[in-house]
C-alpha cells in the first residue's frame, strides 16, 4: 500500500494533504511542522519513530488521526493532481505571470 509520503513530494503539497487531515490549530502538528517541515512530517506519522517532544503514548494518539479511511482516496486524488498538472500556485509563479512583484502588493486606499 503506499503512503502519503511516497505520493506527495513537494512541501506545498505536503502541506495541502496536511490540511486535510490535521484540524485546524492542533498544537502538536503545528509544532512539528515548524520543526520539521510538511514532508518530514507525513513521513514520521507513518512510521513508528520517536515523535520529537511526545511520549510513546502521545505519539500513538498523534498519529491516530492519520489513519483515516479516506487516506487512499487522498492519495489517489495527489497523483491524478499531478498527472492533470495541477498545483498549489506559489509566489514565484505569480511573479512571473505578472511580471513584476508589485502586482502582488496590496493595494492602498
């Protein structure tokens, strides 16, 4: 079977999946995602490594939340993404599209 983490390869995308799992403002994830980043993160809820601050208990219960049964329905709906060349668009590519970073600015008032 595979895993989230064998699917997704970018941070941006990691962290898209991650907003799909994880609700918002849980303390632990968002620790371990600054810690860590997005994709060192779905790999350790995957696998049974030391969870960095977290008894072994505590980490069980983190992980939990990983197991759902939609997760394979998240990962199929990442490759088909990717395979359409969906993305997440980023700051670079609106730079580009726009031609200069001004037009990303906020507009005053």
């Amino acid at each position: 079977m595979t895993n989230l983490s064998d699917v997704v390869q970018d941070e941006r995308t990691a962290r898209m999946v991650l907003s799909m799992i994880v609700e918002p403002d849980d303390a632990v994830t968002g620790r371990l995602l600054a810690e860590l980043g997005a994709l060192e993160l779905l790999r350790l809820a995957e696998r049974d490594d030391v969870v960095p601050g977290l008894s072994t208990v505590d980490a069980q219960v983190w992980r939990a939340q990983f197991q759902r049964p939609d997760t394979r329905t998240l990962e199929q709906n990442v490759v088909e993404a990717e395979r359409a060349g969906i993305g997440a668009l980023g700051f670079d590519f609106l730079r580009r599209a726009c031609g200069r970073a001004a037009c990303l600015r906020p507009r005053q008032r």
